[in-house]
C-alpha cells in the first residue's frame, strides 16, 4: 500500500543532535498573526498541501518554543527570568490556540477527503474535539488557569521539610519516606502534611479558583459542567465519562480487595498492630530495593540494559545521552516530579527528573525513556496531531517499558535485588490502580459540584479514599485524615482527568507483561512497533492494534490481575 502522506511528510533527521543546539524563536503576537496570514493566504490560492506543510513547520517551532520555556522554569522555579519567559508563554499560548483552532475550523469546512489525504483521518476527528474547546470568550480563562498551575507547581516547589535531622524538598523526602526504620517514615509522613497543612488555605485557594475558571470555561462553551469539556480537551474520541465510571467499578470489586489482603499480610508479616499510611510505601519488607549507583552509574548500565532488550533503544539512549537530552539530579529549586518533554522541529525529546536514591530513579530508564523513545520514533510520521497519542496511550509506552525491563532489571539494582525489585513493581502497580480511580472518580465529583466548600471537597476526598483505598490509616496525621492527601496530586491541579489514563495504560502494560513471559522477543517487537505509530489512532484502535485487549472490554482487567496475584502468590 503506498504511502499516503508522502507529500507533506518533514522529515526530520538528528545525528549528532545537542541539547544546546536547540533553538525556537519566541513568537509574539504579531509574529503568530502573520504566519497564519501567510497560511490563509495559501488556503485562499487552493494550495493546500503547502498550506497545511507551512502551518505544521509553524506549530513545531511554537511547540519547541513553549517547551523550552517550561523546561527552563521547571529546572529552577526560583530564576526570576525562567518565571517572567514562563509567564510571557501562558500569556501567548491561548492566542496561539485561537488560531489554530480558527484554522482546524477552516480545514474542517474543506473537502474532507483532500484534507485526510494529506493528514491521515485521525488528525481530523482530533481537531473536531479540538474545536469545541475553545472560543475567544476563554481566552483570560486560559490564562488565568494556566498562572494558577504555575502558582501550585512554585507552592510546591518551595517545601522545606525537616525530617532525620535535615531539610529537604519534596522530591529529596522519598527515600525517608520509604526508609526500613519506622519512625523515620512516619516523621517523613508528619513532615510532608506539616508543610500542606501550614500552607491548607493557600492550596485550597487556588484550587477553589481552578475548579471556578475551569467550570466557567465550559459553560462559556455549552457544557454543563468541566466533566465533558475535560475529556474533550484530553482528545479522547473513542470512550466517555460512562466507559470510565464502569472500568472504575472494576477496579474497586477486582483489585481492591486483593491490594487489602496484600496489605494486611504485610501487617502481619511485621507483626505491627495497625499498618498505617506510612508503611504503604515500604513495599518490600527487607527494605525497598535501591539502585545500584548513582547518576553516571545508572546511566551506563541502561545502555547495556537497552542494549539487551532490542538495538532501536540502545542507539536512541546513546543519542540522548550524548546529547545531553537528560537532566537528572535533585536541586533545591528544581520543580518536583519526572516528565519528558521534546522539541518538535528537532525530532528530539528530553528527559527532566529529580534524583533521589530510590527506586523512582531507575523509573527514568525504564519509564521516562518509554515516553521518550515513542516521541522519537514518532517523528516523521505525517503531522503534528501524531507526535504524541493522546496520555492514556503514551503511557502505555512509558509503563510496558518498566515491565519489558524487568529481565535486565538486574543491570539497575545488582543481581541479589533483582527478584525483590520485580516482586515490589508488581506489587506497587496493582496498589497503584485503586488509588489511580479514586483520583479520577475525585475530579468527577469535584467538577459536578463546582460550588462544593473546600471542607466539602476534602470530604468527598475522604470518603472515596475508604471506599478505593480501605486500609489506609492516618493515625493522628490530622491534615491527611481529614481527607487533603489530594492536594499533593500535581495532576488534580495542573492536567484535570489525566489521572485515570495511568490506570488504563497500565493494564495494557501488564498485557504486554504476560506476553513478554511467553516470547520476550516477540513483546518486544510489538512494543517497538507501537512506539512508531505515535498518536496516528485513538486509543482502543493502537491497542488493538498492538495485539492488546482494551480495558474497557469485558474480562481484560481481570486476566491481568489473576497473572499478577499468582506470580505473587
Ligand atoms: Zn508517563
């Protein structure tokens, strides 16, 4: 079958690629005005290939542009001028938006079939979401939003928690906070809601503010409530809020219960009275293993771990590595969390991280690297709609990855650990799952009752963390008992309903983990595969693609759990 994206494919090429050779001009208001002028004017002569070409150069450069900024701010949210260029890009951004959503209304209007020709079918019924989204009359709206997240993530970031004799940030509290010795994981769990609860108002405020903006937003646009306008805005074309509430019910009557009984042996196994919220973390009862190394060490076994597991990885991790496209280590001002974020015109991704000596540091390699390596298989594929698939499908790249490596695991934590590593990632991903849908079945309450009180919100929080998430004990940590552990959930603020696609991804994950028990070889070149077809298909359709049951299909959930419980048993 010939190709039929030839004509407009930008190919882009990347030897020898440096992180410090990436570039983008800074748009302004003007600037933008004229590139799509210019596009316009293309469309008006009916040359619409070269229209369509010009305007994904344009959205590249923007997006590389945006990229960078973000990048610069999160890597040190106290550098005044990273904060005003950050400012200056939420400002641009919904003017950005504005014109392409004018544009994606423009091609929609033209004959539909020359468009596809060029773009690929699915770019279409993206921007037929896309367009619903947005109108000038949320222009501030956006804006506003956009400042309220930075405001959090800069909340977030200024922690200074006490704990073991020291002060250290959110990202830097981790390995306490799974520490073998008890009482240092319980001070790190009073540390942590210390900090949210001296700073209660502040994030109840700002939420307050996010949840009225955003409800505003969609019924400036004809929604009812956020709910619709949220999962319009994570592009999903393929499932609705009703797919998700029954896949929900799943997880409470399917995993739930078998986490509680993993808990409670766990309690037993250590003889404690009570396991409190402080012990979940301590997966592992000799003490969750650690990686093996620190930064430079780590990063040369994963180039033998990638090598081991097919050669398209290996090269790629050179390329980055090389190129300087990581940065990895924990400073006192860096933003906390992961991510992988990529430049758009260069074809290259970059990999942000905070290292802390425990396990999530080996998360990079096998997670980060996931989304990354995607991303950069992805990039000659015929548009810019198809860089990235939409979140619940990118993490499926990012999760299989932490399973496919599973049998090189041995390179990052030593041979003696390698078991036990394996035993604790299985065992934190089934955890994971009840906890990843109380968070979406949360944002779903939250955004129905918009006018809820912060009081009532933390006790909507409270009462879905019993029913998901029964075992969880508090003690006297008053600020987390009352129900604000949602507040340290960066996605509940900054990306409403993205939480659930962890979950949905991670049951393809585990497909992907079974297969791999059967034909390691023949896994992973499904997985490579898939990687490549980046963002060119709805969800349920690269699933399927990829030989994997939807989660949303009967019986799907339940087979992976069954593997699960009985490798653990
Ligand atoms: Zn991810």
């Amino acid at each position: 079958m010939g190709h039929p994206f030839a004509h407009t494919r930008q190919t882009v090429d990347t030897p020898g690629m440096k992180f410090s050779d990436i570039t983008a001009p800074t748009p302004t208001t003007e600037s933008l005005a004229a590139a799509y002028a210019q596009i316009n004017a293309e469309l008006d002569a009916g040359a619409l290939k070269t229209a369509i070409a010009a305007w994904d150069t344009l959205r590249r450069s923007v997006e590389t542009w945006s990229a960078l900024v973000h990048l610069r701010f999160e890597q040190d949210t106290a550098n005044a001028e990273a904060k005003a260029a950050r400012d200056y890009a939420d400002e641009l951004n919904p003017v950005a938006t504005s014109h392409e959503i004018a544009l994606k209304r423009r091609l929609l209007a033209l004959d539909r079939q020359a468009v596809a020709a060029i773009t690929g079918n699915h770019a279409l019924r993206l921007w037929e979401t896309d367009v619903t989204t947005f109108e000038p009359v949320i222009q501030g709206d956006l804006e506003q939003e956009a400042k309220l997240t930075a405001k959090y993530t800069e909340l977030l970031s200024s922690a200074k928690i006490p704990v073991a004799g020291e002060i250290v940030n959110l990202s830097g509290l981790a390995p306490f906070a799974q520490s073998l010795d008890r009482p240092t994981r319980e001070a790190a769990m009073r540390g942590l809601w210390g900090f949210f609860a001296a700073n209660g108002a502040a994030f109840d405020d700002i939420f307050d503010e996010l949840v009225k903006r955003r409800h505003g937003m969609a019924q400036k646009l004809g929604f009812e409530t956020y709910i619709e306008l949220g999962y319009r805005r994570m592009r999903r074309v393929d499932y609705g809020a009703t797919d998700v509430a029954r896949y929900r019910d799943q997880i409470h009557t399917h995993v739930t219960p078998l986490v509680g009984k993993i808990m409670e042996a766990r309690r037993k196994a250590h003889g404690w009275e009570k396991l409190y919220a402080w012990d979940e973390a301590l997966t592992d009862p000799l003490g969750n293993p650690k990686p093996a190394g620190g930064e430079t060490y780590l990063t040369a076994q994963a180039q033998k771990m990638f090598a081991n597991m097919a050669p398209e990885l290996a090269d790629f991790f050179e390329t980055m590595t090389q190129g300087g496209f990581l940065d990895l280590d924990n400073r006192p001002t860096k933003a906390p969390g992961g991510f992988c974020t990529s430049f758009a015109n260069a074809g290259m991704p970059y990999i942000f991280a905070n290292f802390n000596g425990t396990h999530h540091d080996i998360d990079v390699f096998t997670h980060e690297m996931g989304h990354a390596f995607q991303n950069f298989r992805s990039k000659n594929l015929p548009g810019f709609d198809y860089l990235w698939p939409t979140m619940e499908s990118a993490e499926i790249h990012s999760m299989s990855l932490e399973v496919l490596a599973f049998p090189q695991i041995a390179l990052m934590v030593g041979d003696a650990a390698a078991d036990r590593y394996r035993r604790m990632h299985l065992i934190e991903s089934l955890a994971f799952l009840p906890y990843g849908v109380c968070v979406d079945h949360f944002q779903h309450e939250i955004y129905a009752n918009p006018q809820a009180t912060p009081a009532q919100r933390h006790e909507i929080w409270k009462r879905l963390e019993r029913k998901y998430l029964p075992w969880r004990d508090f003690g006297d940590v008053e600020y987390a008992a009352k129900g604000g552990y949602w507040q340290k959930q960066m996605h509940i603020y900054g990306s409403p309903f993205y939480y659930i696609d962890y979950t949905l991804a991670l049951c393809c994950a585990l497909q992907f983990w079974v297969k791999s028990r059967q034909n390691y070889a023949a896994a992973m070149r499904d997985y490579v595969v898939l990687c490549g077809r980046g963002g060119q298909a709805p969800f349920q359709a690269l699933v399927a693609s990829a030989g994997l049951i939807s989660p949303f299909a009967p019986g799907a959930l339940e087979a992976v759990v069954a593997d699960a419980e009985a490798v653990l048993a």
